[in-house]
C-alpha cells in the first residue's frame, strides 16, 4: 500500500501528550483536523491514531491524539513521521499539485537536465523548489508562472525558462 507523508514529529509540548509537528502537506488544517484517522510510524510499521485536538503554535502544528493524555504517552513518538492514504487526498485546482507529485520531478531547461527537486520551500509569496544539481549547488527555483513552463507529473518531468541569472555555476 502506498502511504503519503504529511508531517514528522519533532518533539513533544508540556505534559498534556500534546506532539509538536513539522508538516509536509499543503492542507495541514485539513489533515489534522479532529476526529480524523492518521498514522504515525515509519517506512514499514505504521499505527492508526485518531487526532483529538489541534492547534498552529508559530511555525509548528500541535496535535493531541485520542486516548493519549500525558508526555509518557507520546513520548516515543518523537522523531518518527505522520502519513495519511492516497485516497483522501482532494482534486486540486488547474496549475496546483501535491507536494509529493513535484518532489522527485526532473527539473530541464529545453532539453538539458538541470536536476530534480528535493525540497519545497513556503515563503508566503510563492512556494520555492530546491533543485538538486549532480556536482554543484543547489538551485532555487520560484514556483511562478515566469518561470515553470509545464509539470508532468506523470512523466515527472519539469520544463522551465529560468530567469537571467538563476542557474549558475
């Protein structure tokens, strides 16, 4: 079964069980709101817990979860991730996509492999997709219409027209 990774744990907040996430979705309110199944484990063991309290506390995504009301519940959840399945995932508008349909993408200018994007950065503006280059720097590239030509996502494939000066070295 194919599994989509929405969040890694990062630690734990005060003694009520409440886990600290890093979250890797676009629609973290969505994913994370209560009542709703997730999973918390690794690549091959995984376990279905329910979200029972959510909140945004700076740049991190606070769940409590059902049943677990204190730290040594949670406790050895830390550092471990949050999936969700595929068939939750919503239609997404024309031009929009899920952050694992773009990660792993081959990134071209015209017909030359500029690299594959590793990373998606939120700036607020535009999201930022880091490229990583074989041998050289990473590149950041600005998801702006400028700039992406097209997205394959099937073929994961990604046709851009970079601005002056943005790939370099």
């Amino acid at each position: 079964m194919e599994w989509l990774e929405v969040a890694k744990i990062a630690n734990t907040h005060g003694l009520k069980g409440e886990l600290k996430l890093l979250a890797s979705t676009d629609f973290p309110e969505e994913r994370f709101k209560v009542g709703n199944e997730v999973f918390i484990g690794t690549e091959t063991e995984k376990l279905p817990v329910t979200i029972s309290g959510y909140r945004k506390h700076k740049q991190f995504h606070m769940v409590t979860l059902k049943g677990m009301h204190h730290i040594n519940d949670v406790e050895k959840y830390k550092g471990l991730k949050i999936y969700v399945h595929p068939e939750v995932l919503q239609e997404l508008a024309e031009h929009e996509f899920y952050y694992h349909e773009i990660i792993g993408c081959e990134v071209y200018d015209g017909e030359e492999l500029i690299g594959v994007v590793s990373e998606i950065l939120e700036t607020g503006a535009n999201d930022v997709w880091t490229i990583k280059r074989q041998g050289k720097r990473d590149v950041l590239i600005p998801y702006i219409e400028q700039v992406v030509a097209s997205v394959d996502v099937k073929a994961k494939r990604i046709q851009i027209t970079p601005l002056p000066g943005l790939i370099e070295g």
